[in-house]
C-alpha cells in the first residue's frame, strides 16, 4: 500500500490558561492517503479545529504542541524550523475556515490574494500570478472572473467569499486541502455547490481533502473515510461506509441515532443524556462513560486505547476490547 | 446571516490572547504594568478620598487660619507646601481643597449622567423624530463653550462653586447620551429585548428592566473617566474667578491666586497643580483598568 | 371544519432602504404577499434561506414588527391593527422561541426573574401562585430549582435554551413560534431540545409554527410545511406530501442540497442548481425564481405565477409545475429519510 500523505501520531496541544491546562487534543492519531476526502467530525469543543491547526502549526502562545508527531509525506513537520515550515503552508498544505467574511482582507482586491502565494512560493511575476488568478476564479465557478478579480471582498456574496478563498488556497496546488466547517456559514443550496465545487477540485488535481464538520450529513455525501472525536481524543475512525452502517463507539451510535432521520415524525429521537466535558478537567477513564449507557467499572477507571477491529475500523472503548 | 452550530476555531478563553504571537515573558510584563497602573491609580483615588474625609484631623490648620507674620513662606515643618500671601497653611488647603475637588467631581458627573443617560436611552429606544432632536440638541449643548454658560450664570447670581458645578454639567452631559445612545441601539434589536417585547412588556419597563442593566458597566467607565474631566474643568472656571470665592481653599482658585506669585512663592500655585494633576491621573488610570477589566466579560 | 388558530392573508412587509437624502427609497421586500393557515394543535414548517423572509414572518405574526399591509387572524379575530392594550390579551395567547439562546436572555436577570416577568406583566402578583408556577414549568422542561439564581452565562447553550422555552410555555400559550430553535446548538443537545418541543406540544396542546432552514428537522416535526423564497410562499403541502411528489423546482433544489447522514444518498441523483438567492431589494420579474431555474420559460420571466392547488390541499406556484416531473429527486431521498 502507499505511503500516507500525512500521518499524526499521539498529537497532544495543550493550552496553558490561569484556571488550568486545556487539553485541546490530547493523543489524536490519524492517517489520510493521496486523493482521499477525510472527515474529522465531532461537537463543539472536541479539538478538532486545534488539531488542523495544529497540523499548519498555527498555535500560539498560550498553547503548546506537547507531544507527538506529524510526518507529511514522511517528513516530520513538528520537527521544521518556521522558515520551512512556511515553505510548506499555502504549497503543500492549504487551509480554509468556517467564516470567509473573516478570513479575506478587505482592504485588497481579490485578484491580488489570489495572486500572493504564487508570487511567494513560485516566485511568479505580478502579471502572471494575475493571470492565474483570473483563470483560478473561472475554475471556481465565478462567473465574469476578469470583473470579479478586480472586485473588493466586501461586494461579494458568502458563497462567492467562500469560493475565493478556495481560489486562493489551491493556486499552489496543494496536495492536502484542509477545510474547517467551510459551509457552515452559508445556505444549503450554496453548500451544496461548494462541496460540488471541492471535490470536483479535488478529482481533477488529485489533492487530498481534511473536512471538519459537525454534519454527518456532509460527512456521509462526502467523505471516504472518517474520524470520530470527543473530548480532545478519537474514539473511532474508519471508512465512511463501515462507520456507519456498523458504529461500534457508544459516542458515534449516539450521535448517529441524534439526527432525525428514520424515526417516525414527531416521535421522540434518541438523545445523548448529559453534557459535553469541560477540556480543562475531563472525566477519568474513558472520556465518555459519563454519559455512556454501558460504562462498567474498567470504563470509569481506565481509558481505552484505539485498536483496530479489522479492514481499518479503529475504536477505542472496553465494549470491544480496547 | 444565520449561523449553525458554529465552532470557535480555538477555545474561547485564548481566541484573544493567541492570536497574536507574543513571548510569554512580553505578555507577563504588559499584564503586569497594565495592573501597576491601575493599581496605582487605584490607590491615588483612595488616597485623595481619605484625605478628602479626614480633612480637618490631617489638616494641622484650618483653610482660612491666617498668620500674616509668616506669609509667604517656603515649605518647612510647621508649614508642609509653605504659607501663601495671608499666611495660611498651603498644606491645609491643599488637603481641604481635595474635599472640593471631589465632591465637585462627583456631583457633576451625578447630574451629567442624569440627563445624559435619561437622554440617551429614549433616544436609542425610540429612534426616529424623537432620536433625531434629543442627538441635535446634545450636538448643540456639546458644542457649547462652557465659560460663556458660566459667565452667563456668574452674571446672575455672582460667582459661586455651585455656580461652576451648574455650568460644567449642564454642558457635558453629550458624552454619556452618545455613549448610551449607541449602546442601546446596539441592544435595541437584540433576541432578549424582543422576547421581552413578545411578553408585553411596557417601553417603560424594557428600558428600566432590561436596557439600564446593560449599560451600567459602560457608564460606569464612563464616569470614572469624565470625573478628573469635570474636576479639570472646574478647577479651570475657578481659575478663572468664577468659582469659588476666598477663603474656599478651591485648588483652581488657589492656582490662581499662587499665578502672580510665582516668581518668588512658586510653592503656593504648584502644589495645588501637582495636586490636580494627582488626581485627574488617578482616575484616568482606575477608569482604563475598569474598562479593560469589564469590558470583554459582560459584551452584550 | 374548525377555523385556523393563525391565519395570515396577503401579508406584505417592506422595508424601506434609504439610497440619499434627495432619492426615493428602494424597499426590501421582505414578505410578499403571504398567505397561509395553521391550525390548532398542528406544527407548521416554514422553510427557506437567507432572504426568503421567514423570520420576519415570525416576528410579523408576534407583531415584534407591524405589517406593510395584509391581514392576521388569530383565533378569528383580526389582529392586525389592534391597540397595545387590547393585544396584550393575545400576547399571552402567543410566544416565540429564538435561535440563539444566550441572545434572548437577559444578561442581567436571573433565571427566577425572567420567568416572572411574564407572570407579573399579566397581571399574576400572588407570590405564592408565581413560584407554584415557576416550579411547574422547570419541571416540564428538565431543568432545577439550581437553576433559578443563575444568570444566564452561568448556563449551558441547552439549559439556556431550556429557559427561553419555558419562558414561552409559562403562560399557557396556544401558538409558539420557534425561530431555528437548536441551530445554535450541539447535535446532541438538538436532539435533547427537539424531544423537549415534541413532548410539551403533546402535553399541552400547543400549536407551532416552526421556522427552519433544516430540511431534516422539518420534516421530522411537521404535519404541513411551506417552502419560501425571496418573501413568497412557493409551495405547501402535508409534509409526506411535499417530499414525496415535489412539485416546485426550488423545493426540489432544497431537498437535494440537504446532506442526509446516509451513505446510500451518495448514489441519488441530485437536483442542482446555479446562483445564489439574489437580493430582495429588487427582485426578479415575472416568477422570483426564474433566473436559477433550468425549467424556466418566457412566460416564467414575465408573469408571476400564483399559488394553486393542485390536488389534496398541495398548493405550487409555478407555471409549469404539472408538465414537469422533479418529485423522482426528492422521492428517493426521501425514502432514504425515512427509513428506519
């Protein structure tokens, strides 16, 4: 089999606060290969965003990288001084977030943003790199893109935000693309044409796709293979298909089972009783038994470890042995 | 724009702090100034308040004692700040001075918030016809040069401290109607007024009930920051000889009357300035660490 | 047949745009001539995106905004232009339920407080009647007598939310509007507060009106849902009905564009359409949705179609809703849904 494209071991990013240490992510291993749509999906809170950025290495003071290590086509970037680590950002791996609003500069036109990381990484000249960013706002779907590169952010719709940015991301062809909660912002119909949009991107450059999301819907339409997370750790992770017709983490059959889908209307759905864990102190053992309708005694005191049950189905709990 | 379960990037508690790359010593340090100052300011206003009330016991005379023998003194031990052109204590009536000095503070800004804040809340709540002449007459009386007001009230009634406090008030309430004016637009529109308004509750209510609660800590900065304004612009009136008549060991009329000694008794106008200097500082500073401090936990 | 609890008739609601001191105003056309019923004890869903206008709907039918022109009919009785006064005896006969809870709680008023606050302004002083039915309703919806001295950002997004429905329920309404009542909200707690809204609704007999953007959600607590767009209803029927035999292009679009947590939906074919939902300042002539619609004619351009009924109580507008089939799109999706 293929090398991975990134491989995370045991990352843990912890932030030092005045009330504590948040444990953000603590020991999340994950592997996404070439050409492949990968979804990190969990609630509020459960480190998902900190461990993208983590992997961009965009954590500052007060939080800290503590532990593990990243190998990005068997390199391991942990380990990069920040000049090269620059050389990796916007080239290899690229990163768009949740609110466009916020991401773009509203004072330069969105030709010009597109047309940065060419010029800094391939050391393109203004006139080319503006070309390639008329041609890359085509590609997005932009329609009159020669007018809409010369435009001003504050002009432009969500949807047409939202696909700038992308613009902006691949215009190095990166080969991993990390998307944060893309479409959250925005109305249903554009979110669908913004996925359309990705992984049409995605097939025709054969880059690799990490989607974090709370909508299982996306992760399902989407995903080739998933990571479940909760409370700062993954509690399962496989491919989209065996995850969920065959959930085997109490967290994912729970959350699965949250949605209204294939209940009888206005019937009461299944619910997860209590609430999310605050990162500082998180419950002993298992993060989860809680609020976890099989916890037994090994599960208040001791935290499962992520083992494998076959064909790359990871969960980690003591039903199954973990 | 609606927003679905959105996710904060990076926990709540470091958005802020995180975002920018500072070393953790840089950080500490600007913390711990920040603290200094307030701290120091803290302890300057607590400092003028004791001996604003303990006056006559520190005060080792009293303001209007004269010892004509002994005028114009420089400072030494009988005489802390020296004697001034009647003999008096300058430390006395510098210390006396500050019970003027703050009372005078507090009730101006009392009857600016007053009007300012009343004001402002019925502008921002009504809006429209209503909104447009309150925010025009505050544009006016804003603009409005507070030592013609003053010279227009001595003329009727002679020069007096009230007098000043009079004047000063009645032209700087503005500040605090623009400030609520514009929290209470911000607010005006907000879920938790419209649920009150769901419920039926009265104009009168919402702005009592759920508008002023909201404002308070606003305000409350607010206050501390116009206090040393109102007592600068007191001290100037009566500087001027609007205010306080002798003997009021007033700290702007002292300024004045230490002017045309200043060559050979600089003490008896200095004092009083460093004073008041002191004192504006003071709560400048206080006002700054209430305002860091409040602001980002209660963002309504 | 017994009358509608809330009907609303050619309701209208511009709101003006001020372009300069010396040009006329543009209006944003909110709410186009509306028109729908709902009646009692059945949940409504009222279904759209940015701009469709369905919120200001919600805050029209509260009367938290007065109406351009149109009429609204509660129990009967046009309400449309009462007094304050004479409202306030329906204010109680009606409340809503807002998206983000933390924003519709009083930041400076305790829990106990806010639950009060309704009590007293119509007219409940006894003390002892006050507290007999604050305790009732934390009971009913799970929370404790803990949470009474709390301020709000001392709680939970669920508890938060919690209290704004218990706030809603406290005076025994007949109609709660809920406005994405668990948009906010993690999805397990959507689903805690989901059930919350289901059972209150069976207990007490409530009637709702439920605004949403979740195709999902919608489908799972309504009886009737109608479809808008850009300020005008584009199609209604029972809810079984309106997935199942789709009839208007734009609730075609909607259904395919909602991700279903099913692996299987993958392979559906999906109805996708181009554009974004333009602006209602100036919308399109002719049918609104014309400019994003693969079926669309010269006529569609021109003439605005009308909402008809086109059999079992299932109203389109749209000129050529019976020459084209677009109910195989959502169908399959649909039975994806609802399979258990």
């Amino acid at each position: 089999m293929d090398a991975p494209l990134l491989a995370v071991t045991n990352l843990k990013t912890y932030f030092y606060l005045s009330k504590g240490v948040l444990k953000a992510v603590d020991g999340v291993s994950l592997t996404i290969n070439e050409n492949e749509v990968f979804c990190l999906v969990g609630e509020t809170g459960c480190g998902k965003s900190v461990t993208a950025l983590s992997i961009m290495r965009l954590i500052f003071y007060p939080g800290k990288i503590v532990d593990g290590n990243i190998l990005y086509k068997g390199m391991d970037i942990l380990k990069l001084p920040e000049s090269e680590m620059r050389k990796i950002r916007g080239k290899e791996i690229a990163m768009i977030f949740q609110s466009p609003m916020k991401s773009l500069n509203p004072v330069f036109n969105v030709g010009y943003q597109i047309s940065e990381a060419p010029i800094v990484h391939f050391g393109l000249s203004h006139s080319d790199a503006w070309k390639q960013a008329v041609e890359l706002i085509e590609k997005v779907r932009i329609p009159d893109p020669d007018l809409r590169a010369k435009s001003y952010p504050h002009v432009l719709s969500g949807g047409m935000k939202q696909r700038s940015m992308i613009a902006m991301m691949i215009s190095c062809e990166p080969r991993l693309l990390i998307a944060d909660e893309p479409t959250t912002a925005l109305d249903v119909t554009v979110q669908a044409q913004i996925m359309d949009l990705l992984l049409d991107i995605r097939k025709k450059r054969s880059m690799s796709i990490m989607l974090i999301t709370h909508n299982f819907g996306l992760v399902a339409e989407t995903g080739d293979e998933v990571a479940v997370m909760y409370s700062g750790k993954v509690v399962e992770s496989g491919s989209v298909k065996d995850v969920f017709k065959e959930p085997l983490h109490p967290y994912t059959q729970g959350l699965l089972r949250c949605i209204p889908v294939g209940f009888e209307r206005k019937t009461e759905i299944d619910y997860i009783a209590g609430t999310l864990p605050s990162a500082i102190g998180p419950p002993l053992g298992c993060r989860f038994h809680p609020r976890c309708r099989y916890a037994t005694e090994k599960c208040r005191g001791q935290e499962p470890q992520l083992i494998s049950l076959g064909e790359n189905h990871l969960v980690a709990c003591h039903l199954h042995g973990g | 724009m609606k927003a679905m379960g959105v996710e904060e990037t990076v926990p709540k508690e470091v958005e802020r702090k995180s975002m920018f790359k500072l070393t953790k010593l840089k950080e500490f340090c600007l913390l711990l100034l920040h603290y200094k100052m307030s701290c120091i300011g803290l302890l300057v206003v607590i400092g003028i308040t004791i001996l604003a009330t303990f006056a006559p016991i520190i005060a080792p005379k009293h303001f209007a004692k004269t010892d004509v023998p002994n005028k114009l003194q420089p400072p030494s031990l009988t005489y802390l700040f020296g004697t001034d052109v009647l003999g008096r204590d300058v430390f006395s009536r510098v210390v006396y001075g500050a019970q003027i000095a703050l009372w005078v503070g507090l009730i101006v800004v009392l009857v600016q918030a007053s009007i300012g804040i009343t004001l402002g809340v019925m502008a921002g709540y009504f809006n429209g016809k209503l909104d447009k002449i309150i925010s025009a007459f505050a544009d006016i009386v804003w603009s409005f040069p507070p030592v013609v007001l003053a010279l227009g009230i001595v003329m009727v009634l002679g020069p007096g401290i009230t007098q000043v406090v009079i004047a000063i008030a009645l032209t700087s309430w503005p500040t605090f109607t623009r400030v609520t004016r514009a929290k209470v637009q911000s607010m005006v529109n907000r879920e938790f007024v419209l649920a009150a308004r769901a419920v039926g509750e009265s104009d009168l209510s919402i702005m009592l009930r759920y508008l002023l609660p909201n404002i308070t800590s606003t305000n409350l900065v607010l206050a501390t920051l116009t206090l040393p304004a109102a007592i600068i612009s007191t001290t100037a009136l009566s500087f001027l000889g609007f205010g306080a008549q002798p003997p009021t060991p007033d700290w702007g009329a002292m300024l004045s009357e230490g002017a045309s000694q200043l060559v050979i008794a600089p003490w008896i106008a200095t004092f009083p300035g460093i004073f008041i200097v002191i004192t504006a500082l003071g709560f400048n500073l206080l006002g700054d660490g209430l305002r860091d401090l409040l602001d980002p936990k209660l963002r309504v | 047949m017994e009358k509608p609890l809330l009907e609303v008739d050619e309701l209208k609601k511009y709101f003006p745009v001020r372009r300069g001191p010396f040009t006329k105003p543009d209006y944003v056309k909110a709410v186009d001539d509306v028109n729908f019923y709902v009646n009692k004890g059945e949940t409504l869903g009222l279904v759209g995106e940015s701009g469709s206008g369905k919120t200001t709907v919600g805050l029209l039918i509260l009367r938290l905004i007065d109406p351009t022109s149109g009429r609204i009919f509660f129990d009967g009785e046009n309400f449309t232009e009462m007094p304050k006064k004479e409202m306030m005896k329906f204010r109680k006969r009606m409340s809503i339920v807002f998206q983000d809870p933390l924003a519709s709680l009083n930041p400076r008023m305790r829990v106990k407080e806010m639950l009060k606050r309704p009590l007293v302004v119509h007219g409940i002083k006894n003390e002892e009647e006050i507290t007999t039915r604050i305790i009732k309703i934390l009971e009913m919806v799970r929370l404790g007598k803990e949470h009474l001295d709390r301020y709000p950002h001392e709680l939970s997004g669920g508890q938060q939310q919690r209290v704004a429905v218990a706030r809603a329920i406290i005076l025994n309404p007949d109609l709660v509007v809920h406005d994405e009542p668990t948009s906010s909200l993690d999805v397990s707690v959507q689903a805690q507060i989901l059930n919350l809204l289901l059972k209150l609704q069976r207990d007490l007999n409530l009637t709702y009106l439920f605004i949403t953007h979740d195709l999902v959600m919608v489908r799972h607590v309504s009886d009737r849902v109608a479809v808008m767009y850009l300020g005008k209803i584009v199609e209604v029927a029972e809810t079984d009905e309106l997935f199942s035999n789709t009839m208007h292009p734009y609730t075609a679009a909607l259904l395919s564009a909602a991700p279903i947590p099913r692996p299987e939906a993958r392979d559906v074919k999906r109805f996708v359409i181009s554009g974004e939902p333009p602006s209602p300042i100036n919308p399109p002539l002719g049918c609104r949705f014309h400019p994003r619609c693969i079926y669309a004619t010269e006529r569609c351009r021109s003439q605005e179609p009308q909402l008809i009924n086109l059999g079992e109580n299932h109203l389109v507008a749209c000129h050529r809703a019976e020459e084209i089939d677009i109910s195989s799109y959502s169908r399959e999706l649909w039975k994806i849904m609802t399979k258990a």
